[in-house]
C-alpha cells in the first residue's frame, strides 16, 4: 500500500485495483493448408494434417527416366497425428496415386505408440514404387493417401487431392 499511496502522491491519480494482465486474443488455429491441396475424407479417431511437403504440391519432379522408380525417394513430406485415443502404431504408410488410383510412390514409417491428446509429428520419404507399368512417365500423381496401422484406439485415414507431375 505504501507504492500505491506514494503513486498518488506523485501524479495526483486515486489508486485503482489492479486487474487481470491484458493478452491479446489469438486467432483460431486451424489446419495449415499447402498451395493446391484440398483436404478429402478422413476416418477414424485420429486426426492427421499434412504439415509440409518438399517439393511442395504442383511442383515438377523431372529427371525420373521412363517410370516412377526414378522419382523414389524424392518426395518428402510431415504429418501431424493428433490421437482421440492412446494405442499403439504399427506403422503409418503414405500413397501418392496416378488418377486410376495407382499407388505409385509410398512412404512407411517404423512402430512407434500415440498418447491421447498429444500430437505427433512424423515425417514420410515416398522411397517405394509400383513397377507396373502403370506408373511410367509422364505421369501425374493426383490424390494422397495417409494411414495410420495400429490398435482401434489410433487407427485413421486421411485423404487429400493435389499433383505432382513426374517428368522423365
């Protein structure tokens, strides 16, 4: 009381109770969205945002020779899994399809456990190819995939439209 009163004092204001410390409000966070992805249809109980992609989405992947096999490898991407439930992950897989819905790169990660509420990051290199010759170049990959394999509790489906030409 004694700094109160010898506020007053000095600039002639009554001393008011101080109040709650101000913030400011912060906006709403929603998923991020990448330049030419369109979220599509998800299931299950864990919610899965594609943070990034390198290259990003649209981008020209060249120089892959006559089929996909030369692109592997150079699509990478993270993911954020936000668990409703706590389970156990056996793997998550990633599919980059061509428009008949070939998966012609994918990306795995190893086993790894998610908790309720805590949200994880996990990033996918697509390294594994379809040999068919489904997937030779040129071809546009158009629709993403992204699984999580695991326990009732954690197991999820997300699926997003985007395109990725690959160019030999």
């Amino acid at each position: 009381m004694l700094v109160a009163g010898a506020l007053v004092a000095c600039n002639g204001y009554e001393p008011v109770a101080p109040g709650p410390p101000s913030t400011s409000p912060t906006p709403p966070v929603g998923p991020p969205t990448l330049p030419g992805v369109s979220v599509g249809r998800a299931s299950g109980p864990t919610a899965i945002t594609l943070l990034g992609a390198d290259p990003i989405p649209g981008s020209t992947v060249a120089g892959c020779g006559t089929h996909a096999t030369g692109c592997a490898g150079r699509i990478r991407m993270t993911f954020r899994l936000t668990p409703a439930g706590t389970g156990s992950v056996l793997w998550c897989v990633g599919f980059l399809h061509a428009a008949d819905k070939t998966g012609c790169l994918q990306g795995r990660t190893g086993a790894f456990a998610l908790r309720a509420g805590e949200a994880q990051t996990v990033e996918v290199v697509f390294d594994q190819v379809d040999g068919s010759d489904r997937c030779r170049t040129p071809l546009d990959l158009t629709d993403l995939a992204f699984n999580v394999e695991g326990t009732v509790e954690v197991a999820a489906r997300q699926e997003w439209t985007l395109r990725y030409p690959l160019a030999p």
